[in-house]
C-alpha cells in the first residue's frame, strides 16, 4: 500500500514544501511551517472545474457592464460598511476579536433580510439552541431564518445547493471541515480548501457567502492570508470589547469604497447603529488636562473626532519604553525623531505611552500633528488651549502636509462646538467657518511656537 504523503504548509501566508523548514522560504515565518495531509493526485484537476468557465477573448468596449445590484441588509451602518449592500454571489469575509459581536450582527442582519428573502444560518460553533436563545434576546425569534448546525463541508454544500437561499453565512469559517483532507478542523489546508470550495458555490449558484473568521493574538485573520485574496470584500470588526463601542471597517471590497467605518452599540438587544458617531470618541473632561488633543479625522465619508491621549514619562530603564494603542507604532518613532530634530524636543530619556481614546484604530497620517501636540502637552504637564483641534501630517523635513477633505473636518469640529483649529497651510479654508479661529501652520517649529505663546 502506498504509503500516506504529507506536506508542510506555512500557516502564515499558505506555500507549501515538502520538507519541514524551521523558516517559510516564501514569506520569512518562522516555525510557521505544519504538517498537513498532502491531497491525492488527479483531484485537484477536476474538482475547481466549474470555476474555470471557458471564455472566448473579446474587447472591452464591448463587453456590457451591468450596474451589481445590492441587496440592502436593513441595517443602515453595515450597508454603509458593504457598500449600500450585499451583491449577489458575493463572498464577504467578516474577522474580529472573540466576544465583539460577530455572530450577533450577522444573525441581526439575516433576520433582517429574512423579511423579504431566504437566508440560512450555518453555525459550528454553537448549537442550535444557543443560537436560538440569542435570537430570541435580540427579539427576532420569530424570524424566517433557517438554521443548520453542521461543520462538515459536503453536507453544508448539499443544504445551500438545495435551499438556494439568497444569503447565508457561515459562522466559522475555521470550525469547518472537509472529507477531501485528513487535517484538522481550522488548519490551514481545511481553512482554504472549506473556503474554495464555497467559493465555487456562490459563484454557481449566485448566493452571497458571508464567512466568519477568527482573527489570532496580532489581529490578522487566522489560516492563510489566502483567505482574504479568494473573497470579494473583507470587514473587521474593531474596538474594546470593554466599552459598548464596535466599529466595523471595510478592508478590502470589490464592490465599493474601502475604509468606510459602520459603527454600532453593543446593547442588551444586540448591536445598534450610531448614526451620527462624531462625538463618540471624545474623553469628556470636565476641564482640559495635559496630555490630550483632539483630532479631527476623517474615516470613510464621514469626519469624526477623536481624542488622542500621551503620557510622556521619565524612564527607569535603559531602554525607555515606546507604546501606542490604536496608533501605529512606528510612526511614533519617527514623530519622536521628527520632534528632536526640529523642534529640540528630546525623548531618549523618557517612555511615551500614546492611545486613541475608545478603541479606535487611526491608520490616517493626519493623526501626526495630534500625537506630537498631545506629547509636547504631556511632556510640560501644560493643557493645549480649550477648545482645540487639529490635523495634519508630520514631514521628515518637518513640513506639515495637508489633510483630504479639510473643509468637513473643520465644520465638524465647528458643530461640536470647537473654538481653535490648528491646520496645515493648504487646509485653511478660504471663507471663514463660524466659530472657528483657524491657524495655518507650515512647520512643526510653527506649532511649537504657537503653543508656547498661547
Ligand atoms: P458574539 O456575537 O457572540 O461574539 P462573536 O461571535 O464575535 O464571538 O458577541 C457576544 C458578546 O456580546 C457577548 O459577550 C455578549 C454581548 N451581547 C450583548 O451585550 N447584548 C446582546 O444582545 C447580545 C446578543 C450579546
Ligand atoms: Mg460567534
């Protein structure tokens, strides 16, 4: 009898060897390599057939594009998130943090849908009971959504070619398991042969897939990074599980605009959408501490306020520790450096801790000229000046560079009732906004200054 052969598959980015590797030659992983059943000669072949649709070469003024219809989900801040909705044959990938309320917004969402169409709800995670007592939680027990709890592929395949519902999910994509590999149940092999295999379902049969996904300790999605290449839209959810805010953020989506943010409420009936989150992020003083300067940001179409918070601290070690939270990390270091070179503010002697208050996460560089404010603040145990807010990004040259839309930040701010702005020069809005005093700056010297004087 031929003897069983197994390969090695790198758990991080999904290339496979034929020899264990302390280190993944194609990604640089270390010790990421495991072992996985290899698949049988002559399956491969046929088994993706029916994706491989044989097309004739033809121009592409010539090829008609219909306009994807979107199916609303009824819920206004993940259509926002989605793009207006969901589309047919879609496979969206939804990640998050254990406990932030995935399998409750989706199960929100199908209940939704369920009033004008059919949707399942796969569940190998919990049983059908547990799913049923949160449906009934969040009031839509008595919606017409169908359940199965089943983690093997084949037969989860047999109910959606059977059923045809018009949307189903799958809550986990790592709780699956096919016949085809001998591996474990959210192993790297099963991840991506469970998520191939329902690709080609929805691509078939037009039903849009939306597929639950664990994230690990960093936050990425576990299983292969293959996963998010094979869908069409990727969401994650963000923000403290400790606070009752969720944000949920497009990462990757074929259908529409990237980082447009859905932000919700964890309630005891379930997640609820926050229309209007600009205030959201903000501490709320009494009076205006040291250490803290509110951003005006700009996430997706919408500008949002958020506060920044930094405590800048003598070091008792060698090493003096650099920390951010919802910030990137290094782009702390070079705000430091940018700091020390051109505004004579040293550090290497102090630990700076730096946090986005509630759990947001800040990609923008935008957020640069907030982060150093909030530092120089905490740095002279002096509060920034009442009712201030700023944007712009940090040059290595220590330039302050313009910010996307502007404008609708400082009207924001001017609605929430914000009296000072500090913006880079190319910002400054050309009519005046109403209770707003406006300062341009072209320098981080510039902004040094300003404090000082203020
Ligand atoms: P859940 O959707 O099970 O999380 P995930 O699927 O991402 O692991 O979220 C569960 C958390 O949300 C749980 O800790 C309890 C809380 N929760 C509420 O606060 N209110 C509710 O109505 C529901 C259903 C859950
Ligand atoms: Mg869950």
């Amino acid at each position: 009898m031929a003897k069983a052969r197994s390969v090695y598959v790198c758990s991080d980015c999904g290339a496979s060897a034929a020899r264990w590797q302390g280190r993944c030659t194609q990604c640089g992983a270390w010790n990421s390599m495991q072992e996985t059943a290899a698949p049988t000669r002559g399956q491969a072949s046929h088994r993706f057939a029916p994706l491989a649709q044989a097309s004739p070469v033809q121009p592409l003024a010539q090829i008609e594009a219909r306009e994807q219809s979107r199916n609303p989900t009824g819920i206004s801040e993940f259509d926002r998130v989605l793009g207006g909705g969901l589309v047919a044959g879609a496979m969206v990938l939804i990640g998050g943090d254990p406990g932030i309320g995935k399998s409750t917004l989706l199960l929100q969402a199908l209940a939704s849908i369920s009033t004008t169409q059919s949707v399942l709800y796969v569940t190998g995670e919990e049983s059908a009971e547990q799913v049923a007592l949160r449906a009934q939680r969040l009031g839509v027990a008595d919606a017409a959504v169908d359940l199965l709890a089943e983690i093997r592929l084949e037969a989860i395949s047999a109910a959606l070619l059977e059923h045809k519902p018009a949307v189903a999910v799958i809550d986990s994509i790592q709780t699956l398991y096919s016949d085809q590999l001998s591996a474990a149940p959210g192993s790297v092999s099963q991840v991506r042969e469970c998520a191939a295999q329902l690709t080609r379902i929805a691509k078939q049969t037009g039903v849009t897939l939306i597929l639950i996904g664990h994230v690990t300790k960093d936050g990425a999605l576990a299983g292969p990074r293959v996963l998010e290449h094979m869908v069409d839209s990727v969401l994650y959810f963000e923000g403290d599980t400790h606070s009752s805010f969720r944000l949920v953020r497009a990462i990757k989506n074929r259908f529409g605009a990237v980082n447009e943010l859905g932000v919700f409420a964890m309630t005891d009936r379930g997640l609820r959408g926050v229309s209007n989150p600009s205030a959201l992020f903000l501490a709320g003083h009494a009076r205006q501490v040291a250490g803290t300067c509110v951003l005006a940001t700009q996430e997706g179409s919408r500008p949002l306020l958020v506060e920044i918070q930094a405590l800048v601290d003598s070091a008792h070690i060698p090493n003096p520790r650099r920390l951010s939270v919802g910030l990137e990390s290094s782009r702390l270091a070079m705000l430091l450096a940018i700091l020390h070179r051109h505004a004579g503010v040293a550090t290497f002697d102090q630990d700076v801790f730096v946090n986005a208050v509630g759990g947001v996460r800040i990609i923008e560089p935008a957020a640069d000229l907030a982060v150093a404010l909030a530092m120089l603040s905490s740095m002279r145990n002096r509060p920034l000046p009442e009712g201030l807010v700023v944007f712009g990004e940090l040059g290595l040259a220590g330039e302050i560079r313009p910010a996307p839309r502007g404008q609708e930040r400082l009207r924001e701010a001017a609605k929430l009732g914000f009296s000072v702005a500090l913006v880079p020069r190319a910002n400054a809005p050309r009519t005046a906004i109403k209770g707003l005093r406006i300062h341009a700056l072209d320098r981080i010297e510039d902004a040094v200054r300003w404090l000082q004087e203020s």
